[in-house]
C-alpha cells in the first residue's frame, strides 16, 4: 500500500494540487495524503493553447501511483502540444476498492469541465488518458458516466461525466482470462462478486456512446497482456466507435514516453497524430 510518505515524495516536483472535494472526500477512511484525492493543473499560458484538456490517470497497480514517468512527464509533453493536463492523484487499494477510484476520476472530469472557461478549453474536449492500472480507470470512466445530476447542491456534481475521447496506454482493460492479478484484487478485494467483475471489465461494458479511443501497447508487455487492448478494441469496433490502436512488437511494460528507445519513444507522435485528425490540435487558441 502508498504510503503517506512516499505519496508526498513522489508528488513534491507536481504544481500545487487542488482537492478534489475540498471539505473531505466522500467514502474517506482517514485525514492522510492518501485519503484526500487530488488534481495537478498543467493550464497552458493565455494565448498558447488549442483548447484541449486531458486528465492523466498514472498507473501503478492501483496500488501506488507513478507520478513522474506517468504523470508529470506525460502532463508536459501534452502542454508541448498546446494541450492542458490535470494529472490526478486518485485513491488506491487495497485500503480503498470499487467505486472509490471510479468516482474520483469521475469528480475530475467534472471539475475539469465545470471550470472549462477558466482553463480556456472547450467543455467538450476534454479527454481522460490512463495507463496500466490508470488505464483501467480511465477506460472505466468511458464505460461508466453519467450527465450530471441537475438538483445536486454542488454545482460541480450538476456536470457530466462522460469524457469526450479516451487515451489508454498499454492498459488494464479485461478482469477475465487476461486479468492483471494485482490490479483487480486492489480495486475488487480478494474475493469480487463475479457480477462486480463482469461490470468493471471494460470490454464488456463499451456501448456506442463510448468515447473515441487511442491505444498503444506492446507484444511482449510481460505484466499486462496486450490481449487487453485488443479486446477493448474489438468491443469498440462492433459498436461503432471510432478507434486507433498501435501494437509495438517490443517493449516491456511501463514505459511512459520511452525517451530512450528509438522505437517505443515514436507512440507520442501517433497520438499527436490522432489528435490532430480528430481536430483537438487545431488552432483555434482559446
């Protein structure tokens, strides 16, 4: 489990992170780092953005969080694009399980959307990106949403969840036959009703009002099995959502840019390349 300590290490080179319930989280079991969830805004400079936000999922195992490589680092380069990045740090296992993770990314979703005006992004492009473990949640987040709730008292809680395009990076998708052990008993516990693993397996949950969805993965990730991808991939494209996935032959698992491998480190392009299709990096600088 994350310890307080080793959260506050990890997260002591982030900007100034920003509660996502200010007044405790709901479901909280404690008045620790852990127990309090939170969101790092990278905001592009007035003038400089294309009006495209994306809340980073790190991975970890849904044990602990990796805050740099898959986080921070990933939150600049997207800044580099003119893209504004909110990495959040969200609850873990085996202390917090289902629907705990789930529900704080869906509050950053809606925060990020709620003060989309202040951000200078548009209330409908904003993205969730996740990998391994953070892959899984955010590949929940897509399967799982919900358009607000109109009477609610907070008025972050009246804005819809639902991201406008998803980014997995060799993710967690299946709790089947190609499960990540670790990752499913941390946000299940050890003994999930078998309905409960059916729900939270996400390519059994796309539906066509899944987000468009970016992929990459590698062959002979040893930890996480590229079947997962792929399975997300079919789901998605029987139901008619626009997708693109990248399988590199090589590669182990974990490699957040791949800075220092000539083939692994091209993967960024191929989404700046899908971004810019789907128009998120045209110039309309808000």
């Amino acid at each position: 489990m994350l310890t307080a300590g080793v959260l506050l290490a990890q997260t002591s080179n982030l900007p100034k992170g920003e509660p996502l319930w200010p007044n405790g989280a709901p479901g909280a079991q404690g008045d620790e780092p852990a127990d309090k969830p939170m969101l790092y805004p990278y905001v592009v400079p007035a003038g400089r953005g294309v009006g495209t936000a994306v809340v980073v999922c790190p991975g970890g195992g849904y044990a602990h969080l990796s805050m740099e490589k898959e986080g921070s680092d990933i939150a600049r380069w997207l800044n580099s694009l003119g893209v504004s990045a909110f990495v959040l740090q969200y609850r873990l296992g085996p202390k917090y399980h289902h629907p705990i993770e789930l529900g704080d990314a869906q509050r950053a979703i809606r925060i990020v959307r709620s003060r989309a005006a202040e951000y200078r992004v548009g209330a409908d492009r904003i993205g969730i990106m996740g990998f391994s473990a953070g892959g899984h949640l955010a590949s929940s987040a897509g399967t799982h949403f919900d358009s607000g709730n109109a009477s609610a008292a907070d008025p972050i809680d009246r804005v819809g969840s639902r991201p406008d395009f998803l980014i997995l990076a060799y993710p967690v998708i299946s709790f089947g036959q190609y499960a990540h052990q670790g990752s499913k008993n941390n946000l299940l516990g050890p003994n999930p009703d078998p309905k409960l693993v059916e729900n939270m397996s996400s390519e059994l949950a796309v539906t066509p009002q899944t987000p468009p969805t970016f992929l990459f993965h590698t062959t002979t990730d040893a930890t996480v099995p590229v079947e997962n991808s792929i399975l997300f991939y079919m789901a998605l494209r029987k139901a008619g959502v626009p997708a693109e996935m990248h399988i590199y032959e090589r590669g182990p698992h974990g490699v957040g840019l791949a800075p220092t491998d000539e083939a692994l480190s091209t993967w960024p392009q191929r989404l700046a390349d899908w971004l810019r299709v789907r128009g998120l990096l045209n110039s309309a600088v808000r």
